[in-house]
C-alpha cells in the first residue's frame, strides 16, 4: 500500500493491518504520526532533549512488542499515551530524583465547568507552576487536560480507582493553583521593584 493512501486511514486500521502482516510499513506509519508527540511528552518530563529522545526510542520499542495487545477499548492515541506517561513515570521512579521539568506549550485546558478557574490561568504562569509539581501529579493533569483522557481511562492507566484518581485529580489542581498564585504573586513583586527602581 502507498504512503499516500496510508494517510487516510484510521490509526487504528493501520494498527491492524501492522498486526496482520507484520510490514514495516505500517509501523512506520504510526511512527510518523506519534514519534512527535511521544517526544513532547517525554520532553515535559525531563527536559533533555536527549533523555527525551532516548525515551521516545525505549516507548517504540515497547510498542513494538505491544501493539498486539492493543484493544479497539479506546482511541490508539489514548493507549499509547497511556504507555508513554507510565513509562515516563517509571524512569523517573527508578533514578529516584525529580528531573527538572518544562510543560508542552500546546497544553490546552478542557473548560468544564468547574474548572473555569483553572482554564483561566495565564499560560507562562501555568507553566511555571507545572515546572515545580511531582511528576506523578504532572502526568495526571496532563493525562486530563491536554489528552482528554476520561477518568476511567486515567484510572486504567495508573491502576487506581476512579474515585483515587478524583481525588488526587482534585488535590493535583489545588496545589497548581497555590503555586500559580504565589508565582504571580512574586512576579507581580518584581515588576513593581522594577518600575520604582527606574522611577528614582
């Protein structure tokens, strides 16, 4: 089959038809739609392009293995996020130290009601505030708000009830938003330290 018509099928029909025939092809597809957005991920976990690469590597040599797991349950997308944040976790765990961490600037906040308050944070605020939390709470607002995963999907990924995920969802969002208020906060500080230094 043609890259060309590759293009217009469903991930999940070209996951199909990898696990069919087993064509390099195909699973060369796949890596050209999610290699890019693995590595974000990956990046806004270590912030090292080269970890970032490394750990891209490692996640498609996993999903190499995989992909004939994979159940039509959820989106492909879904499932392989799934795996690239608990892999991203898991690395983190095992060199038992926080990496310093960046955020992926397409971070976009699902506005639901009751996270108007939350969507309506200024975005280098946010993403400074999102630089300071653990990882594991990193993942779950990530997992949330930028891939929409629903809470049972979170729950399924992280292997904890729905209710845990709810409340460490909660918990998460509560902190982010201290941390976004002391850090605007502080920067409110500087900028009015700056403007009567020049004022003098």
């Amino acid at each position: 089959m043609k890259n060309s018509k590759l293009k217009d099928l469903k991930d999940e029909e070209i996951v199909s038809l990898y696990v069919e025939t087993q064509q390099n092809v195909y699973f060369e597809e796949i890596y050209r739609r999610y290699a890019d957005k693995v590595y974000r991920k990956c990046y806004s976990f270590v912030y090292s392009q080269q970890k970032a690469e490394d750990f891209t590597h490692d996640i498609f040599l996993k999903l190499i293995v995989k992909i004939g797991t994979f159940k039509e349950n959820s989106k492909f997308s879904t499932w392989l996020y799934s795996i690239t944040y608990n892999f991203c976790m898991d690395q983190i765990r095992v060199n038992k130290k926080m990496a310093e961490t960046s955020f992926d600037d397409s971070f976009d906040m699902v506005e639901e009601e009751e996270d108007l308050e939350f969507a309506s944070m200024k975005s280098k605020g946010l993403k400074r505030s999102l630089e300071q939390i653990p990882s594991d709470e990193k993942a779950l607002l990530l997992m949330k708000y930028q891939d929409d995963f629903s809470i049972k999907e979170i729950s399924e990924t992280l292997k904890i009830s729905e209710s845990a995920v709810k409340m460490r969802l909660l918990r998460s969002k509560d902190k982010l938003k201290k941390l976004y208020l002391e850090n605007f906060a502080i920067f409110g500080l500087i900028v009015l330290k700056i403007i009567l230094f020049w004022k003098k």
